[in-house]
C-alpha cells in the first residue's frame, strides 16, 4: 500500500513505529535506502480465508489472525477517507474564501483551525494504520502451491543412482569424520580452538576436492547458459528479511548471524553474514526493473555462506554435515510473472514461466549428483518444511552411511525453491514492459548447485575402500585435481 499523500510533513517524516499485540511480528525500522515493500495487500483482504488456511499448513499458526486483521485495519483506511472528505472540501473552500475576500479573512481562518486539528488526527490514525498493516502483511509466508504435500511428509519423486531393492552395504568405517582422519583430510580439533565448534579446515586432498566440485558445479550450470557471477558474503540486514529469512515466531531459531557495530556507526543500517548468496544475488535486482524481453535471467554464483544455528537442536553435532561456515554454488534465477489480480491464481497462472526455470535447476542438481555417482534421492518437500519465500520446494536427499541410525541415512544435499513474486515485492523488482509499464513483479527461483561440505562428506563415505584403505574420486572430478584417481593408499 502506498504511503498517504496528504499526510502532513511531520508525520512524512516520522520513523515507523511496532504497535500493540502484533509487534513480534513486526521488521525491525528499515533505512530510507532499503527497498520499498510492496505485499499484496489487495489479495489478502479478499481471500482472507485462504491465508488462514495457508499460515496453519506452513507451521506459521501464530499469525492465523493476521489475515483478518488486515482485512479489518483496511476497511478502517477506507471508512477514515470517506471521513475526510467532506472536510477537505470545506477547507477548500475556506481557502478560497481567504484568497479572494479579505473581510472575511480572519473569521475562515479561525474556522480552518479546528478543521485542520480534525483531520491531522485522522490523518495520524490512518498512517498508523497504514504502517502496522504493511508490516503485518510483509510478515506473512508465500502462498503454498497444490501440489504440496499438506501432511507433513515429503513425496519421492525418484531416485538417483540408488536401487531401493537392493540397496549399497557399508563397513562400519564408511563415516567421513573417521575417514578424514585416517586420511589427514579434515581437522575438526584444531578449527574448535581457533573458532569454535562448528567451524573444520578441510586439509590435502579435502581442500583440492572443494575446488573441484566447486568448478565442476558452475561448468555443469554453464552448460545450461547460467552466467556466472562472484557475490558478497556480508549483506544488509533488510536485505536477508526481504529475502524470507526470517523465524516463524519469536521462538524459533535464528538462521542469520548479524555483525556487531561499533559505536561510531550507531544508527547506520546492520549487516549481516550471508547464510546463502541467495541473498546477495537476489540483491542485484533490487529497486530496479528488469526488460521483460531480457527474462528469464540465470545467474550461479559460489561464495562463503554462514548459519547461526548449525547443531543447535542437538542432531548432527559431529563432523561436516552441520556447520557454521561452508562454501555453496547457488543458482539464482528471474522470470515473467502473470499480471497480478485480487483473487489467487491458480498453480499454473502462477508458474507458467518460473516453473521452467525451477525445474532446469533441479535437473541441474540431479545432473550434478547423477555424475558425482552418489545414491540419492528427490523430494517435494512438505508445506511445514517450506521457509517464509517458497511457493514450492524439491530437496535431493544423499545417502550418508554414517546418518544410518538418523534419517535411514539419508541427508539433505541440494534444494531448490520456485518462490514466485514474494521476494521481488520485498525487494521491488519489477518487470519493465515493453510499453514501459512497471506494474507486474519479477518471479524468483534459488537453487543449490553444490553444497561443498556435505557433498564432499557424502563423497568420502561412498566413495570409500575399507579393504584398501582410500576414497575413490569421482571421475567427472579427475580433470580437476590433476587426474587424481583416488585419496589414499596407491
């Protein structure tokens, strides 16, 4: 919703303020500089059982009452502008009385007072209104698609490189921490000194196999015509909220690790480390518009990530699958959108054009862990495993022979999101038309074309020779690391 016009200069320039009982769902005041937000007021208001239906699917029950309460807060909008009405015309009118007859002069201003007294408190209410309303609704998740599994549990879509009929057997010491020590490959007890738990140095090998599988992923997206691109790490604060990281409610743990500001620079915008260049590549298109005749636009980008909550709930608190600081190709991609309406469009109005760009970053992904040689699985993820931007998710699941007593061994390796116009409304990316119009917004897709650490574990517990004491590499790797055929024992 756009910023009331009228509204005096003082409250023009008036920081945004958290109200009442909803304030742990309110953003934190954003700089002048950040994005404009633009959520789909309109189609709240109008379907406002459906986003009470869709909050309670995502796990998001906290804010089943938000829906209705934009709906009344912009009934409350409307009824103040038809209060108003008939007291900017009398001022009007007043004001041409004072321009015109200079006897009267005094007496209409004396009239004006009151009035204007009136309509500034009016005013005021509207604007906080206005505030609280758009701050409810930037904190709604995306709407979920239908073919979202609603029950909680993912759907196997297939399998890659895996018969479930006859599935791989593993030695005891198929666990990559026990292998990378064997092998001087990692040191997990050294990096708890420097940096604390959660934090590894891949060493030899490791290291070599990290830049490997980093150039292999953006040669496999490059194929594909995905243009390759070099994010920043650090980024606004803003920014990662506009992106969708944000926890479902003021329990919930927090993914982003903000950087502490000195004194000096009190009042300036935080930052933050990026959990995934999905951020700072979403970025680039912020507050710009893109030519519609260029969509859609692919980028991968491979940088440094870091997550805050690596181990807190107590799982996978040994070796390389939970960590704070990894290296990530990601993928990033822009596309055409329908033209927006009040009512929710259906799945395929949706993602006529995103759908394809989304599903050439899965079969990216599945190309990827298909050549790796790596048994696998393919997900549609569950509404309650949805973060706040996806409209739909795919994970692929690897088989980690060391996860065996958690999971059936299985772990998350890659996962890619269509997340439809949620982040180009909070970041303003629009799409410019060719007669020039700016009305419709961008969609967006993410997906990760390599998560290092974990491939890099999966890699070492497959791929190894209990009998001969080594790690076969995966070919498509070899050209690589110099021909390198195996870690270990010749």
């Amino acid at each position: 919703m756009s910023r009331l016009s009228l509204s005096p200069r003082s409250f023009l320039l008036r920081c945004r303020q958290s109200y009442s009982t909803s304030a742990r769902y309110l953003q934190e005041a954003r700089p002048p500089t950040a994005p404009k937000q633009q959520p789909p007021l309109s189609q709240i208001r109008h379907n406002v059982e459906a986003y009470e239906k869709n909050v309670v699917v995502r796990n998001y029950r906290s804010h089943k009452g938000i829906p209705g309460e934009i709906r009344d807060n912009v009934e409350e909008i409307n009824e103040i502008d038809s209060l108003l009405k008939e007291p900017r015309q009398r001022l009007k009118e007043l004001q041409k009385q004072v321009n015109k007859d200079k006897n009267s002069r005094e007496a209409a201003i004396a009239e004006m007072r009151p009035i204007r007294e009136q309509m500034e408190s009016l005013l005021k209410r509207q604007d906080e209104i206005s505030d609280k309303t758009h701050s409810l609704a930037v904190s709604l998740p995306n709407l979920t698609s239908a073919t979202t599994p609603l029950d909680g549990e993912p759907k196997l879509i297939q399998y890659i490189n895996y018969d479930p009929e006859h599935p791989p057997t593993y030695g005891k010491s198929a666990d990559h921490t026990m292998i990378g020590d064997k092998l001087k490959l990692l040191d997990f007890t050294s990096s708890s000194s420097t940096s604390g738990w959660g934090f590894y140095y891949l060493l030899n090998e490791a290291a070599r196999l990290e830049q490997a599988l980093i150039q292999f992923a953006l040669s496999q997206a490059m194929k594909r015509g995905w243009s390759v691109v070099s994010p920043p790490s650090l980024v606004y604060s803003h920014m990662a909220a506009s992106c969708g990281f944000q926890p479902r409610d003021q329990n919930d743990e927090q993914q982003i690790w903000q950087v502490a500001q000195s004194e000096r620079d009190a009042g300036k915008p935080t930052r933050s480390l990026a959990a995934t260049a999905e951020i700072p590549l979403a970025g680039l298109y912020a507050n710009k518009g893109i030519p519609e005749a260029e969509l859609p636009i692919k980028l991968v980008g491979s940088s440094r990530c870091y997550r805050a909550e690596a181990g807190a709930r107590g799982v996978d608190t040994r070796g390389l699958y939970r960590v704070h600081e990894f290296t990530k190709v990601e993928m990033f991609g822009w596309s055409n959108c329908p033209t927006p309406d009040e009512n929710i469009p259906s799945d395929a109005e949706l993602t006529v054009d995103s759908s394809r760009v989304w599903r050439e970053m899965v079969e990216i992904q599945i190309d990827i862990l298909k050549s790796l040689g790596l048994p696998c699985r393919v997900l549609q993820m569950p509404s309650t495993d949805l973060g706040a931007s996806a409209f739909c998710k795919i994970d692929i699941e690897a088989m980690f022979p060391s996860r065996r007593n958690r999971d059936d061994g299985w772990g998350e390796v890659t996962s890619a999101s269509n997340c439809t116009d949620y982040q180009s409304r909070r970041l303003d990316t629009r799409i410019v038309e060719a007669n020039g119009s700016r009305k419709k917004f961008a969609h967006t897709v993410n997906g990760t074309a390599m998560a290092i650490p974990r491939v890099l574990a999966a890699i070492l517990e497959n791929g190894w020779r209990e009998e001969q004491g080594c790690v076969i590499i995966p070919e498509v790797l070899r050209e690589y690391m110099g021909g390198m055929k195996q870690i270990g024992p010749k």
